[in-house]
C-alpha cells in the first residue's frame, strides 16, 4: 500500500510539473509574441513621414455598446493650410456583430452648412474641418458620428504597401490612365499602393463623381478581404505604427488597434455600401456661389440611409 501511494504521489508531481511547463511555455510564446509586437510597431513609427495633415479638434458623439461610426475622410492637402475633401465616407462598425456597412456621401451634395450659406458638402470641411463636416452630416441626415480618421495621398499609398507589400488583389473594369498617375489595364491584378489610389480616384467616364465613389468603396473591400488572411495578421503591428504618423484620428492607439482586428477578423467578410444620394433622390442644379451641384430629397435619403445602418437616426 505504502508503495502504490509513493507511485501516486510521483505521477501526481510529474502531472503538476507537466503542467507547469506549459503554462511556461504559454507564457514564453506570449511575452515573444508582444517582444515582437513592440519592434514592429515601433519599426512601422520609424517608417511613417510627416504629412501636411493640419491637427485638429474633433467633438464627436458618445460612445455606446451597440454601434461605433467614423467619418473617414481622404485629403489632397498637396501643403495647403485648407483643402476641401475628395472621399467622405461614414464607416459603421456593429459592435455585437464586428459587420462593417460603408455610406459614401457624394462631394456635390447641395448641403446646409451650420452657420453658413449652403454650399457643397466637401466644402464644409474647407470652413470648418472634420468638425463641421460631421455636424454638417448630423444637422441634415441625424446621423451619430463618434470618431474621424484622416489620411492624404501619399499616406494612403505607403499604408496600403506596408499592409500588402504584393499588391491588393482588384478587378479593373476598364483600361484607365487619364489624370490618375498611373496606366491600368482591364482584368483581375494586383495593384501597389499609387496604382490603386489611381484606380480609386478614376473618374473620365461616363459616371464621373457616382464612378468613383463606387470605386472607393470596392478598394475598401478589398482592402478589408486583404486583412482578414492569415498572411496580413502579423503585419498589424508594424501597419498601426505607421499609421500613427500617417493617419489623423481622435481615436487612442489601443482603441484603433482593437478595431481593427475585431474588422478584419470578426463578423461578415462582406462589407455592404451605400451612397448617398440613392438612386432617384435628386437632380443637378447650378448656383454661382456654389457651381454644379446636386440637390437631393433629404427625407428620401435619411430614410435610406437609416434603414441601410438599422440605427436610430435623430
């Protein structure tokens, strides 16, 4: 009996150290882990340039648990100390899900400007910045905006080579060349960083500004189906240090990594889009103050639009 009980007590403390080997061994792998985090983060710093993004102030709505929407906004600031806004997008991230729904508001939106004649919608951010664009947005559409993120040109392109070094996988519809910098081809390719800017920014077509938007939000999709293989998870690091110098956003560091993994990794692959005005919904006007413009049904569109985001507009 004596014996049997030392056995046991043996096997007991070889269980014991089993377990504690592991649990070393766990711990091991997780401190390498944030080791390599921490380098590649700061490598993605060191990689980052100045840009002429100006800082600024941003008031946005509070945050809840059920929904979180960032105004995204693309800038051709080309050093100029105002610039109006070539993409506005309204990212929709449903915290409960992880989906992700994208609202693009045309730049020629005949839009009421708080404290202002109405003008074109991009030109609010010309007078007042990401501020009074997203009260621009909540004033006409009674939409919550509770973060921005800013980015240039430039910093789009060297973001999107940081993140996919072999390109981003795109179907281009057509052959393009015309005033985007660069020469594409028609069929499924690859594109670096300054080609699918190009390809983004296309509009000498018969669809002009509505083209390009669409285009806008494919790019974003792509983009998103891009993140969420395997092969992009451990460039998260490296790509949100970089986005510290090329990004401007009211959003802490933690906060816009934690996004961006719930995006990429959590709810459907598929990012639904809409466009602001919706088909029908308006009809191009001329003012000399403002110039060609297009002048929507804002009844029909805020309820498109809430309908499209299943929230609760004000």
């Amino acid at each position: 009996m004596e014996e049997e009980r030392q056995l046991r007590g043996k096997r007991r403390k070889k269980k014991r150290f089993r377990k504690r080997g592991i649990l070393l061994l766990l711990l091991i792998v997780l401190l390498a882990a944030g080791v390599y985090s921490f380098f590649q983060f700061q490598s993605g710093k060191n990689l980052a340039e100045e840009t002429d993004l100006p800082a600024m102030n941003f008031s946005g709505d509070d945050d809840n648990g059920n929904y979180e929407n960032i105004l995204v906004l693309g800038v051709d600031s080309r050093g100029e100390a105002q610039s109006r806004t070539d993409t506005m997008m309204l990212v929709a991230h449903n915290k409960e899900t992880n989906d992700v729904k994208v609202v693009s508001f045309m730049r020629d939106i005949y839009a009421q400007i708080p404290g202002y004649q109405s003008y074109k919608l991009n030109t609010a951010f010309y007078l007042g910045e990401a501020d009074l664009l997203a009260d621009t947005l909540r004033s006409m559409f009674g939409v919550e905006i509770h973060h921005y993120a800013m980015l240039d040109f430039t910093s789009f392109e060297k973001l999107v080579d940081i993140g996919a070094p072999d390109g981003v996988e795109i179907d281009v519809e057509k052959d393009m060349s015309e005033k985007i910098g660069v020469t594409l081809t028609q069929g499924r390719q690859k594109l670096d960083g300054q080609e699918l800017l190009g390809y983004a920014r296309f509009r000498a077509d018969s669809e002009g500004d509505f083209g390009r938007v669409s285009r806008q939000q494919q790019v974003m999709a792509a983009l998103k189906e891009e993140m969420i293989s395997l092969s992009a998870i451990p460039k998260f690091p490296k790509l949100a240090g970089a986005a510290q110098g090329y990004v401007q956003t009211d959003m802490p560091v933690l906060d816009q990594m934690k996004l961006a993994v719930d995006m990429a990794i959590g709810g459907s692959s598929d990012i639904e889009r809409l466009t602001i005005p919706v088909d029908n919904s308006y009809r191009n006007a001329s003012y000399s103050h403002a110039g060609s413009v297009l002048e929507i049904d804002l009844d029909q569109n805020r309820q498109a639009l809430g309908e499209f985001l299943g929230q609760s507009l004000q």
